[in-house]
C-alpha cells in the first residue's frame, strides 16, 4: 500500500503543485487556485460559511480553515461553482483527501486490471 500522508498542508501542497506534474493535482489547477477570481470566491464563501460542514454533521462546531471543491476538479467538479463548495477543517479536509486519493488509486487498480 502506498503511504498517504495524513496531515495535509494546504500551502505546502500547491507550492509542490505548480513545480511537481507527479502530485495528483493537475498543474492547471494550481494557476486556478492563486486567480484572483478564486480568492474572492472563496473569501466570500468563507465569510458565510466558517465553519466545518462534516464536523456540522456530526455535531461539532468547529471553524473551518479550507474551502473545498466537493466534487474534486480533477474529476470533472466546477472550480467556481459555489454549489460545489464547501467548508472543511484541517482534519476533515485531510481525511476527504485521503480518501479521493484511495479512489483514485482503486480505481486505476481495476483500470490496470481491466486491461
Ligand atoms: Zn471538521
């Protein structure tokens, strides 16, 4: 099994991005992510939703620090949807990342296998 690392810098991972075509992320993405229009989005997303919507779900108040793409960009989500956002903490962010990159991953699995 492929190690994935569990704690997840958000800075970190689109500085990594913009240099680095083998991290998941497309490096289109990466452009999207320091637009202007993107950080005004997301800014006034943040400011009506601060807090973390799975910690929401599970009864905790927690402020959130990310907002993310539901559906993930890279499978086809739209960048500046406002429908497809949504507010995550560090941790839950972490975790819904994982878990898309554990996807991806099975899925090439049975691509591989397919073929
Ligand atoms: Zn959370």
């Amino acid at each position: 099994m492929p190690s994935i690392p569990y704690k997840t810098d958000y800075k970190h991972t689109r500085k990594f991005k913009t240099k680095n075509n083998k991290s998941y992320s497309k490096p289109e993405h990466a452009k999207l992510y320091n637009s202007r229009r993107w950080r005004g989005l997301r800014n006034m997303y943040y400011k009506y939703n601060p807090l973390c919507i799975m910690c929401k779900r599970n009864n905790t108040i927690k402020e959130g620090k990310v907002v993310d793409h539901i559906k993930p960009v890279s499978e086809g989500g739209l960048f500046y949807e406002w429908k497809n956002l949504q507010t995550l903490c560090t941790q839950c962010h972490a975790k819904k990342t994982a878990r898309e990159v554990n996807n991806r991953i099975k899925q090439r699995k049975r691509d591989d296998a397919s073929k």
